[in-house]
C-alpha cells in the first residue's frame, strides 16, 4: 500500500487537488482537523480545543482513516495525514525519536510526500479555516522543519492550475522508488 502525503499550510490548494486525484480514480483522506473544527462548530464549541487536547483528536482520527482503509497496493492520497498531527502532538508533549519512528514503523507512508507552498493569489479563509496568510506562512515552515525531522523526502508542488498540480504529483512518483515507504 503506498499511502502518499499532500501536506502544507491551511489555503494552498491541498483539498482541491486531493480532489483532483479522486476525479482521476485514486482512493483520497481528507484532512482530520477540518472535520474536527466542523464537528465543534456545529455543537456549539470553540472550533479547536487546547492544542494538546486538538493534536491528540487528529491523532485519533487519523489512525482511524488508516486501520479502516481496506488492503490495496495501490496509491491512496492524503490531505494531510499522521505525520502532521504527530508533528502537533510533538509540539505540545514532545516525543523523542524513537516513539515517533515506533508509530510510523506501525502506520507506514510513501518516503516521498508533496508539500504545497503558500500561494497568497489563492488564499481564502472559510469556516474550518480562520487561519490569516502571515499564519499559513509560518505553518509551512514547521511542516517542512517536521517532515524534515521523520526523514521525508519533500517534493515541493509548483503553484500551477490543478490538473498540473496532479500531473506533477504522479509524475514525480512514477520516478520515484514506488516500494519506497518510510521509515
């Protein structure tokens, strides 16, 4: 199974070209703390709990998406995925090395993920995503710092229409090792 990664800011595009992908017949997850901010919208509460209580719920419900994919060998694309909340997680109860490797060694990803950098031209805020630019901008720096830390090889995604964003995604893995799984 080669789960691969679309990772990056809020407001670069993630979303829209998982959709892409899904146009094209992949099997795609959405991103967790967009469902999690819906979810406590729509009962009342603050969009996000306290950020250990928030990074522990996308841990949780990540792990969920991955134990309830069915067995494929081929390409399912995530918005996001583990690695992102563990990168919250880290953040908020650090955890050495060895636990994160223990987690990802259990829950493996594509060694090659796809970060979309900030595009201002396309920014917009809605209501999972109250996030301003000057905080995408600073968001991507950690995602790239994290990925990084875990040993990813990161594939910056050109700011190009969609259906190029897709294009380049699969191109780039058809030239990669597609048995390369991390760690």
């Amino acid at each position: 199974m080669a789960h691969v990664i679309l990772t990056g800011g809020p407001g670069v595009g993630k979303t829209t070209l998982l959709a892409e992908l899904a146009v094209r017949g992949f099997v795609t997850v959405p991103e967790s703390a967009r469902a999690i901010i819906a979810e406590r919208r729509a009962a009342g509460l603050a969009p996000r709990p306290s950020p250990p209580e928030f990074a522990r719920l996308i841990v949780e419900r990540d792990l969920a998406a991955i134990r309830a994919m069915p067995p494929t060998t081929d390409r399912v694309f995530f918005d996001r995925a583990l690695v992102d909340g563990l990168g919250m997680l880290s953040e908020t109860q650090p955890m050495t090395d060895a636990e994160i490797l223990a987690v990802l060694q259990q829950h493996p990803f594509h060694a090659h993920a796809f970060v979309l950098p900030p595009w201002e031209e396309i920014y917009t805020t809605d209501s999972e995503r109250d996030q301003d630019f000057s905080d995408c901008l600073v968001i991507h720096g950690r995602i790239l710092s994290w990925y990084r830390h875990c040993g990813f090889v990161m594939h910056e995604v050109p700011r190009l229409p969609v259906a190029g964003r897709a294009d380049f995604v699969l191109s780039t893995l058809a030239e990669s090792d597609t048995k390369s799984v991390y760690p």
